[in-house]
C-alpha cells in the first residue's frame, strides 16, 4: 500500500501505523537496560511522518493517538507517571515539530522523497526530532532519579537513534521515485544475498566492530544501481538487525548487561553507523535517479525536437554563427532534393541564387547574428534549378550567459501562395459580368472584381476600404429593415440573409440603380474560423424584364386555358346533348331492324335479310357509339358510375356470353367464357360495367385473326373481383401502349389494317372502372395477343359462401348463317355436369336448325342449378365482314 493510497484512505492507515509504532516502542523498551534510553527503536518516528502525511484537519485527533501510543508503553514497562508524562508530552511536541519541517507549508500529496531538497528537509526534521527527543529523554530520566546517566550523556544516546529511525521510516513511508537504474534482476539479487551475508556475520560475538564497514559498500552500489525503493530496503533491514543485536546482546553493537556511558556508547555508535550509511546512500540514490530521470527527460526532449524538425512542413536549417548548416529538416531536404549529409557543413548563403550570395554572405558576417533581420523574403534554388519564393524568419539560440551560440532560420514556401494569389488577382481582373466583392467581418470591402466595377461604375481601390453598404439603396434597405423592425445597418443585413439565396437588391453606382441579384456568404479559413463575407451579384435588370414579360404571357395563356376549358365544357354538353337526341332514334331503327329480320312483319327475300343484318350490325354500332359518348361526356368520368347497386360479374358474363353470336357474327373465332359457379357481387352501374365488358370483347373480336381464341374470365382475388378478356390476335406494339387509354386514339395496326374503330372504347372503359374504384391494365405483345384485367373491389355480403370454381367448357363449330328469326342470339345445344378437366363437342348439324332446338336449350338452361358448374361458351363462326371500332 503506497502513500497515495493511505491517503485515499482516509486517516485509517494512519491509525494502523501509529497503533504499531506504539507496539515496536513497547518492545524496545521492555529490552532496554534499566535506566537508560531505549537504542533501539524511536517512538517518534513513524508517527511524525504519518502526520506530515495527512490533513492538517487530522492533526489534533492524530496526535491524542500519538500520545496514547508513546504513553501505554511507558506505562506497561512501569515507568513512573511523572517520567510518563514527560516523555509523552516530549514526543507529541516532537512529533508536531518535525512534521512541520518537514511539511513545510506543503500538501499532503506533495510531502514525497523525489529531489535532493526533499531528503534536505527530512534530515532537518530529523535532526530537529533528535534534539527534542534527546531533550525528552533527559528530562524523564531526570525525573526517574534511577539512572546515573546525565542529561548531555541521554541526548548523547537517543539523538542517532531518533535522526536514524527518522531517515529510515521517512524513506521507507514517503513515496519515491520509482525510475529504475541498470541493475538487472540478478545484479539485484546479487546485492540483497550479500547484504543478508553482511547481516549475518554481524551477528558473530568474535566479530570485530570494523567488520560493519562491510556493508556500506553494497549499500553504496545498491543506491548507484537500483532504485531508490530498493535502497531504503536495504538501509531498513540494515537498521532492523542493528538494533535486534544491539537489544539481543550480540554483534559488535550488544549491550553488557550493566549499563555504564561507554557501554552506551557501542550503542550510540551502532545507531550513528546506520545513519552515516543512510546519509551515504539515500543522497546518492536520489540523485541517481534524480539524474536517470533527468536524462530521459531530455531524451524525451531531443526525440520531440527531432520529430517536430522533420514533421515540420515548413523549412528548418540550425547553422552556427558563422553561417555553417548543422542541423536540417525533412521539409528542407526535400525541397531542395538533396539528403541531409550533403547540406551539413555547407554554408547557408549557397541555397539562394548566385546573384543574391553576396548579400546573403553579408547577413552572417556579424558574430552575434545582429546582420540577420528578423524576417524576410528570399530565393531558394531547389535541385532542378527552379527557383521558390521563401519567407526566412531567424533566431538566435543563447545559453545560460546569454551569449549566442546558434541559429535557426524558419522558412516558409510561399511559392504556390504567391502563384495563386497572381491567379487571384487575375481572376479579379478578368472582364466577367459577375460582380465579386469581398467584405471583412467589420463590413469593409476588401476586394471588388472588373465585374462589381462594371456595376458600380468605379475602380476597385476605390472601393476598397469603403463599407459595404454603401453600394445598397438607403431607401430600398430602409424598407427592407422596416418591414423586419430590425436596423438598417450591415449586422441586421448579415444576420437575414447571409447563407440564406439570392435576394434582388438596387446596388447605387455613378448616379444609376442597378438591379441586381445577390447573395452572401461566410469566408472560413481551413481551421473553421469565419475571416469574412463574399458577396456575388449579377445584374438582373433584362432578366427581370423578360420574366415580367414572360408572366404576363402566361396570364394570357391562362386567360386562353380558360376559355377553352369553357369551349370543352360546352362541346360536352352539345355531345351529351346531341347523343341522347340519337340514342332515341338509333333504337327504334335497331328495333324495327330487328322485327323485319325476325319476319314479325312479314317474310323478307334473302336480299332483304341480309340488308336488314347489315342495317342491324351498323345501329348496333352507332348504339356502341352514343353509350360511349354518353359515358365520357355525359356525367364525365368521375362521376361515371354514380347510380351504384349489387352487380353481379358472373350475370353480367352469361349475358355477354348470350349475344356472343351477334359479336362474332362472320368470324371464324373460339370464345371461352369462365366463371365460378357462385356471384361475384360488385357496387357500381350496372349498364355501365356491361359496357365496359362489351367495349373489350369488342376490340378482342377487331384485332384477333381468323382461327383464333378470345377468353372472358371472372375470378375472385383476396378482396377483389377480376374480370379479364385474353386474345391471341395482333396485339398492340410497345411503343404505343402508353397511349391506349387516349381518347380517340388509335394504333397504326389498326389504321394499316383498316380496322374500322372510334378509338373509346378503352378510354371509355377506364373512366367507368375508374369511377368504380377499380383499375384497368393491359398486357400486350405485338402479333402475339393482349390481356385487358378489370379489378375492382368486392361487395362484402354476410352470406356469401365460398365456393370453389366449376368450369365447364363447350365448344360449337359454326358452319351456317344463323338463322333469321334468332340474330345474335346463340344457345346451347346440350348442358353437362361434367369435371372442368373436359371439354365437350356438340354436332354441327344440331346447331340453329331448328326453332324448337333452340326452345329446348333454353329449357335446359332453365332447368339447370347455375351452382353446379361454371359456363363457359365457344361461338365459331365464318366470318362475312370486319367491323367496328377499338
């Protein structure tokens, strides 16, 4: 446990310690001879340094303890209470004087046995607390009146022993200075087995008293060797064994048993033998390390100034006083190209360029460096010839006499700062429409380019100097800062727009306002450190001008949008308009269309049923028409949809599946309808989603080939419901797919195929869907197909049941014209409650023949349970025109 430990203790360890001084005293007297001081021990010793050691608010308690502590032994030997009472109040004021000296007005912490001046002050304090313990100890005796010692001889005796226990449990307690000497670990042994060895034949009666001798020389070489805690070892066992063999009656120092001054004196010299050796070594010890310390400290030192010299980044050259390179830098050598042996011992001025040696030589001549001025501006030539700008800065290096010895010359490559400080000022210069203005922090223009002087209409050392917000409009700055309630002054300026974009200011110049746009921001050099503003402008007047021209352009643009907007609000409403007035007329053609067709007014030649087909395929073309338009510019897309009821997709796929015929009239094509065999209930308008239905078949049936496929599908997904129609015709080509939901747009397969179309069917399909909440994609390939997929979102009904689907697929091959009294109108021939794996071929010669047929499948419709399986339809027929429209 160190002393630095005990003091973060607390005074506990000072406790333990007095509490064991107080033991050893005890037993030190109780070998003492009867009416003489004790030799062996000195019961003032520890405690004073355990004081100098604590707070000084521990004193007072401390030194009760003390006095307890040298009182009890006294007592338990049976010396009278008057020579107790002496001694004890001797000791306390011992104690309290020797730690004083030996504080002397430090703290705690620094009472440490570091420096000679440190073993200076315990020696004082030992002395001092010899001389008052030897005083003490007369005293009591005197008191006593056993003993026939007198006073000067009892001082004679116990003065060494208190000035040796001093030393040694100063030296012992007090940190020290843990610097380690060269001894190695054996070395170190070597010394303590000879000690020990020393210490053993003092124990020998025949020894001669000149054999003490012995030890002092490994002392000695402990103390040049090691350190100084092991030296204190050393001396500590070294005076533990004198006084065990003083007090044991053996050795060259033991006591006769009857006590006279000379055999008091054996004594008095063993004591004194311990601090001669004690002063022969602490001192030695302290200032070895003191000087081991010391020289690794300077090599610490000469290590730093080594690594500053060559991590230096400017140039470092140590000359003497006559102008000789000694020392040399990393930095200078590799300037100059060449490695520091070549520049050692070469003269300074032969760096700089042959015409300036003469004057560089000069600045050497004077013996005390007075010639060298304390800054300047020179040449260095480096080792390709080139020459660098260099700033010198000297000094003159004096030992202790002040008397010169070197010098140091400190240079600064100021090559490329000078270079680009030439750009700079060419930069400035260059005739550019910016204006550039530098500000100092006190808002005075530093520096103003051919751009600012332009504006201003004045030079830049004009400028220069002024402040800056003198180039701004007074007025114009006076109601900026009213309207903020700030100054009208540069800080208010700085603080509002500085970092903050360009602001339109008029700069004031030769009697003109100039609009400009500008803007401020911080100058920091590399450390952080704000140095200044810049300021860039750019005269905006022209541009201000065509961006005023420019938005009263586009107010009367805006003016024209709106009035166009009108226009097409109208044209809406004359659509709308115009399509209910044909919708009314177009019905009554198709109707009548279709009784004349069925023969409900008679028998029609063949001639005439096929006119009336055509008629009927064209009304219920221009039928598509009116409904698309109704649905774009009726209500308007997002209003589409507004009447929303329960709609079934499975409805509305079997009654697309019905007029499936009327589609695919004259078309060779397969038609697949598949759905499951529950609702798909949705919200929305009925007749409106079965004109989105019918708007895709439709342009399945125009852009897929004769002998193709088109598949309508009703699936459920999650909580959506899908309706999709595939094809395997022309498909629409990448580039063009962005534009399949443009109004009345159509593909150039379509227009190079003379597909007839009005381009509204999709655009009309994706406002309904729309409307609805639902969304409309395509996937199309060109020549090779496309998918139309409607999602929208499922009605939730509490009794929907979930069912699996149930497709059943049939198949008819059309090889007649369907007959006059059903257009458009295909049934099934045959039902089936067969898995969805199979698919199944009616005869051709049973399709259409006859009436009843087509009564007896719909009777099997009729009877049918729609849950049993899912319908799925495909109509062929050959083809006899191309219509319609995408």
């Amino acid at each position: 446990m160190t002393w630095r430990g005990l003091c973060r203790g607390g005074p506990w360890w000072a406790v333990l310690l007095v509490v064991a001084s107080a033991v050893f005293t005890w037993a030190s007297l109780s070998q003492a001879p009867l009416g003489a001081p004790s030799p062996a021990w000195s019961s003032t010793a520890v405690p004073l340094v355990v004081v100098a050691r604590t707070a000084p608010r521990w004193w007072p308690p401390l030194l009760v303890l003390v006095a307890g502590a040298v009182a009890v032994p006294h007592l338990l030997v049976g010396d009278s209470p008057e020579m107790t009472t002496a001694v004890t109040l001797g000791s306390v004021l011992t104690v309290l004087v020797s730690a004083i000296v030996l504080s002397n007005g430090r703290r705690p912490s620094e009472v440490i046995l570091f420096a000679p001046a440190d073993l200076g002050r315990i020696v004082v304090a030992a002395v001092f607390g010899g001389m008052f313990a030897g005083a003490v100890d007369s005293l009591a005796i005197h008191l006593d009146g056993a003993s026939t010692l007198s006073g000067w001889d009892v001082l004679a005796i116990a003065g060494p022993a208190h000035v040796a226990w001093t030393l040694l449990a100063a030296s012992a307690l007090l940190p020290v200075s843990r610097e380690r000497q060269r001894a190695g670990r054996v070395e170190s042994v070597a010394l303590a087995v000879a000690l020990l060895g020393v210490l053993a034949l003092l124990r020998l009666e025949s020894i001669p008293v000149s054999a003490i001798a012995l030890s002092i020389p490994i002392v000695v070489l402990a103390a040049l060797r090691g350190s100084v805690r092991g030296t204190t070892l050393h001396l500590l066992a070294l005076g533990t064994w004198v006084s065990v063999l003083t007090t044991a009656h053996r050795g060259p120092f033991a006591l006769p048993d009857e006590v006279t001054l000379e055999s008091l004196g054996v004594s008095v010299v063993g004591q004194g033998y311990v601090v001669v050796t004690a002063m022969m070594a602490l001192p030695l010890a302290v200032a070895t390390a003191q000087g081991s310390l010391l020289r690794r400290e300077l090599r610490s030192e000469r290590d730093l100034s080594e690594m500053t010299l060559a991590t230096a980044g400017c140039l470092v050259l140590v000359t003497d006083l006559k102008g000789s390179i000694l020392r040399v830098n990393t930095a200078a050598t590799r300037v100059l190209g060449v490695d520091a042996a070549t520049l050692l011992g070469t003269p300074a001025w032969g760096l700089v360029p042959r015409e300036h040696r003469s004057v560089a030589r000069r600045m050497f001549a004077a013996p005390d460096g007075s010639f060298l001025p304390e800054s300047v501006e020179g040449r260095l030539v480096d080792h390709t010839g080139e020459e660098r700008r260099v700033l010198w800065t000297t000094g003159i290096v004096r030992d202790h006499a002040d008397s010169p010895t070197h010098l140091v010359l400190t240079g600064l490559d100021v090559t490329a700062e000078l270079n680009a400080a030439g750009h700079t000022e060419h930069l400035l210069r260059a005739p550019i429409d910016t204006a550039i203005i530098g500000i100092d922090r006190q808002g005075r223009i530093t520096l103003a380019n051919a751009g600012a002087e332009a504006v201003l209409g004045s030079n830049a050392s004009d400028l220069v100097g002024s402040p800056f917000i003198r180039v701004l409009s007074a007025a114009e700055l006076a109601e900026w800062a009213g309207g903020l309630r700030i100054k009208p002054d540069f800080a208010s300026l700085l603080a509002q727009t500085v970092d903050a974009g360009p602001r339109d200011w008029h700069w004031l110049g030769d009697g003109t306002a100039t609009l400009v746009s500008m803007e401020l921001s911080q100058i920091v050099d590399n450390s952080g450190t704000l140095i200044g503003y810049l300021c860039v402008a750019n005269d905006v007047t022209e541009i201000r001008t065509r961006q005023q021209l420019l938005v009263d352009a586009l107010d009367t643009e805006r003016h024209v949008v709106d009035r166009l907007r009108e226009l097409d609000a109208t044209k809406d409403h004359f659509v709308t308009t115009v399509s209910h007035e044909l919708r009314t007329p177009v019905a009554t053609i198709v109707g009548y269309t279709e009784m004349l067709t069925a023969g409900e007014l008679g028998d029609l030649t063949p001639a005439q049923i096929r006119a009336m087909e055509a008629v009927n395929r064209n009304g219920e073309r221009l039928v598509t028409l009116v409904d698309n338009l109704l649905a774009l510019a009726g209500p308007g897309p997002e209003n589409a949809g507004s009447s929303k009821v329960r709609v079934d997709l499975v409805d509305l796929a079997k009654e697309a599946e019905r007029q499936a015929g009327a589609l695919l009239q004259g078309r060779r094509l397969s038609a697949i309808f598949s759905f499951p065999g529950r609702p798909v209930p949705v919200s929305g308008d009925r007749r409106q989603l079965a004109l989105v239905l019918s708007n895709l078949l439709s342009n399945s049936v125009k852009f897929t080939e004769d002998g193709g496929e088109i598949r309508c599908t009703v699936v459920l997904d999650g909580e959506d419901a899908v309706l999709e129609v595939t094809d395997n015709g022309l498909g629409i080509p990448e580039d063009e797919q962005d534009q399949v939901f443009t109004r009345f747009w159509r593909s150039r397969t379509a227009i190079d195929r003379h597909i007839q179309g009005t381009g509204l069917g999709l655009a009309t399909a994706q406002a309904i869907v729309t409307a609805h909440g639902g969304s409309v994609t395509l996937e199309s390939t060109h020549l090779d197909g496309t998918t139309a997929r409607v999602r929208l979102p499922l009605l939730a009904e509490p009794t929907l049941r979930e069912e699996g689907p149930r497709p059943e697929r049939v198949r008819r091959d059309r090889s007649g014209p369907i007959r006059p009294n059903r257009p458009g109108l295909p049934e099934l021939t045959r039902r089936s409650s067969r898995g969805p794996e199979q698919q199944f071929e009616s005869h051709p010669d049973s399709l259409f023949e006859r009436p009843d047929d087509l009564d007896a499948g719909r009777e099997a419709e009729t009877d049918a349970d729609p849950a049993d399986a899912d319908l799925a339809v495909a109509v062929a027929v050959d083809a006899e025109e191309t219509t319609a429209a995408p």
